[in-house]
C-alpha cells in the first residue's frame, strides 16, 4: 500500500484526501434521511463497477499508519457510496483516525475485535456482520440506517460516546442480532425504530446514559428478543412509541437507576415468560403497554420505587411475590385486589400483605381491610374441607375480623326469630312459684349470650320444635362470640 501507483483512481483519491479528513463521494450525498430501518442502505453494490470501488486493505492500512498524516489538519477516513471489497479486518490493532463510511456497500464482515478506535461510523451501509468483541472506542460507534446481513458482536467492548443503532435492520444468525454481553457504554445506547430479527444480549452490560428503543422492533420468537440479566443502566429504559418484541424480555436482576417504561406490544406465549423481570432494582417502573402482555409477566422479588400502570393492560398471569415498592400509581386503586390475584401458580400471601400496607400508608384504611380480607379468602382455598367449612363460618359472621358489624346483624336477626318463636310459643318455667314473667326478649338474649344476662335462660325449659330453636340459639351465639374475638385479635394484632 506503500505506492500510490497501485492503487484504483478511487483508491488513489481517498488515498489523497485521507490527510485533510474530507469525504470521498463515490455518489451522490443524500440529504434528508429518514429513519425508517434501513431505507438508505445499499442494497445493489455488489454490481457497482471499478469506478465505485475499493479494497478493504487500503482502508485497513490508511487507519494503521500507512500514509503521512502531514501536519495542520486531522486526518481521517471519510467515504461516501463505495464498494468495499475484501474484509475490512483491524483485529487487535491501534486505531488513531476516524473511520466514517456512509451508503457503501461492503462485501465481507468488518473485524475490529480487540481494537483500540477513534469514532467509527457506518451509517446507511450493507454489510454482512460486525465484529467488534473487546473494542476500546474513544468516541461512538454508529451503524445507524444500516442494513446488516449478521450479527453485531460488541461483547467486553467499551464506548465512551455512545452506540448507535438507530434505524439500523439486522438479521442475526446464531440467535443474535445484537451480541453484547458485558459491554459498557458511557453515553446513551440509541437503538430507536431499529429492526432486529435475532435476539438482543445485553448480559451483564453497563449502559451509564440509558438504553432507548422507542419505535424498535425486535424479533425473535419462542426465544429471548431481549436477554439483558444483571444489566446496570444508570438513566431510562424506553421502550415505546411503537416497540414491538416478538419473544421474552428477560431483564432478571437488571438494576436501572432511573425510570424503565415499557410501551408498545409484548408477544411471546410460546415462552415460559413473556417479561421476566424478577429480582429487579428500578427507581421507576411504567408498565403502560398498548395491550395486555401476550404471556406471562413476573416482577417477583423486584423492588421497584415507583409502579405506574393501566388495569386495562394487566397481563392475565402476573407474578408479584416478593414484588415491594413505595408508591403505585396509575387508575384502579380499587381494583389492586384484582391486581394482586393473577398469580397463575395460585395463592402467595405477600402481594396482598404488600398491597394492604401500601394502603395504610396511603391513608386508605378500608381498601387495606379489604385487601386482608381478599387474602384470607384467598388462602382458605388452599386448605381442608374442615379449615375451609370455620373460614367460611368466619366470613359469613364477621368476614374474619375484618367486618365486624356482619356479627351485629346476625346476633340482631336471630334476637329477633328467637323473641317472635318463644313469645308465641312460652316455655314452660321449671319453679312456677319462684319463676319470673317470662319475657321472649330476655330469655332469647340470654340464649345467644355466652354467660347469661338476664337470668331466664335457667328458669324455662322450651318444649317442642322449640327446643330445637333453643339449641341452635346457644350454638349460634358461641359462633358468634368467637368470631369476635377471633376478628378482634386479628385486628388489634400488631403488623
């Protein structure tokens, strides 16, 4: 690469330009690109003549130090609608200048594993793969509108300025559109209305100015569409205005330190869950899809500072055990019992005990009764028939403590069968010379009460059908007794 003799006359004029930083336009500069995936990218280069083409090596060897970079400018390559023949390989070595290529057309995978870069740039390119695994960029690296035949590997690899990847379609193979496990990147990670057909893995990473998907479109079904376990973002998660993932989005023990919102669609019933974010740490959480998540939702063991969602896009099978968090908001505040319900493995006590102590400190008392009160219901289920057949008897008398007043009714009810039944049918006295007048009234409160009041429960004696009715009255008020203090306890009990 040493003489400019072998060079093609467009190798020769990037040759000659590499010195000044300025572009070679093999084509026409387009203006005004949109965002659509993809759409700027060149998709017929590889019929492209001798005039628009030029071998990988002499990039290689322009970025490596093969020509003077001369004084009084900032040297760079800058191409603009090429051919790139050959791969564009750079593995391990130390990169001092800029590498920018817009609507070329390259007909190998790029290889800069193991590199130390400037700002790389591929922006509105068709390439077949990226490979980048271990990379040290002092600047970004962009592959935005571009159209890769591949997967993007960047795994270990760091970026101070960022990665782009906006309107940016690829098709993976192995699975993965995007590998990047333990990656770091110390600006924003911009995959906005990209199109990714291959999973996504952020395993591990650290994204310290946010992870943004707004309008991206990831593909990978049956499979994890997003596998970002122990991911630490210290900004936003978005994914809205039109994200669509078609497999799980596994983000175990992501903590994200700052708002994660998820917009959109989620469709992955073919998956054991079609969200996974479970043993979680987000400052705030926005579940506001524009449908119920299509599979199964778990935020278990997630702590969460803020939940904002819509009842109308719960999921059907939501996990929340061990789920804590400050603060919920969004509309249904009544209908959080419904919530905490959806558990498709059946009854866990600690949503509802979460939910009533959320209630509490909302100041909203009678919602946290009521709540306790859907556990108790709840947890009977789970029981024997003898435990189900007293909870029920619980719940029907005073709704377990909870509603105390249901035992006033029913002590009201039968004082008034009993006063009716015995004033129209007197029992007999057993001393008719030392027994007072009889009164119904007394004689039935005096049934219903455990330790009699009015002391005519011991001087008559029911005959008949009504001594049936005498029997059940002192069952009833017994029942009734311990429904009370059972409740009582249960109330004044500390939490």
């Amino acid at each position: 690469m040493g003489r400019s003799s072998r060079l093609t006359d467009a190798e020769r004029e990037l040759w000659n330009t590499f010195p000044t930083g300025q572009t070679v336009a093999l084509a026409p500069l387009t203006i005004g690109r949109g965002c659509v995936a993809g759409q700027n990218a060149p998709t017929d280069g590889d019929t492209w003549g001798p005039e628009r083409t030029i071998r990988a090596s002499v990039i290689a060897g322009l970025l490596l130090g093969a020509r003077d970079a001369g004084a009084g400018s900032v040297p760079a390559v800058r191409l603009h609608g090429a051919r790139i023949t050959g791969q564009l390989m750079i593995r391990g070595g130390d990169v001092p200048y800029e590498l920018v290529l817009s609507g070329c057309h390259l007909d190998e995978p790029v290889d800069l594993a193991g590199s130390t870069t400037r700002t790389v740039r591929l922006t509105d390119c068709h390439l077949p793969g990226f490979s980048g695994g271990g990379m040290r960029t002092a600047g970004h690296l962009s592959l935005s509108g571009s159209i890769v035949e591949g997967t993007i590997r960047v795994a270990r690899a760091q970026f101070e300025s960022g990665l782009w990847l906006g309107g940016t379609k690829v098709t993976g193979d192995d699975d993965w559109a995007l590998y990047a496990n333990t990656m770091v990147v110390d600006s924003g990670t911009y995959l906005r209305n990209a199109d990714l057909t291959g999973g996504v893995n952020l395993v591990g990473s650290r994204l310290n100015g946010g992870l943004y998907m707004r309008g991206t479109t990831l593909r990978n079904p049956g499979k994890n569409a997003l596998f970002a376990d122990n991911m630490v973002v210290e900004d936003t998660v978005e994914c809205t205005d039109g994200f669509s993932a078609v497999g799980c989005l596994r983000l175990r023990g992501a903590r994200i330190n700052g708002t994660f919102t998820l917009g959109g669609t989620v469709h992955s019933p073919d998956t054991p869950y079609a969200l996974y974010a479970s043993h979680m740490d987000v400052r705030e959480l926005e579940l506001t899809p524009a449908a119920p998540v299509d599979g199964v939702v778990t935020l278990a063991h997630t702590r969460a500072g803020t939940v904002l969602d819509l009842p109308d896009t719960w999921p059907a099978k939501l996990r929340l055990n061990g789920l804590t968090y400050d603060r919920l908001r969004g509309g249904g505040v009544g209908r959080r019992i419904e919530w905490v319900s959806r558990d498709p493995e059946g009854f866990r006590p600690q949503p509802y005990e979460q939910l009533a102590a959320w209630y509490l400190r909302d100041g909203n008392d009678a919602l946290a009764r009521r709540t306790q009160l859907a556990k108790l219901r709840a947890r009977r289920q789970t029981h024997g028939q003898g435990q189900r057949v007293w909870g029920w008897l619980l719940d029907v008398t005073v709704g377990y403590g909870y509603r105390p007043w249901l035992a006033a009714i029913w002590f009201a009810l039968l004082l008034v069968v009993g006063t009716v039944a015995f004033g129209l049918n007197p029992p007999r006295p057993l001393k008719p010379a030392e027994s007072p007048v009889f009164d119904s009234f007394a004689y039935t409160f005096d049934l219903l009460l455990p330790i009699p009041a009015f002391g005519q429960r011991e001087l008559f004696d029911p005959a008949g059908w009504t001594q049936g009715l005498a029997y059940v009255l002192i069952v009833a008020g017994w029942i009734l007794a311990t429904a009370l203090v059972a409740g009582a306890t249960r109330v004044l009990r500390p939490s």
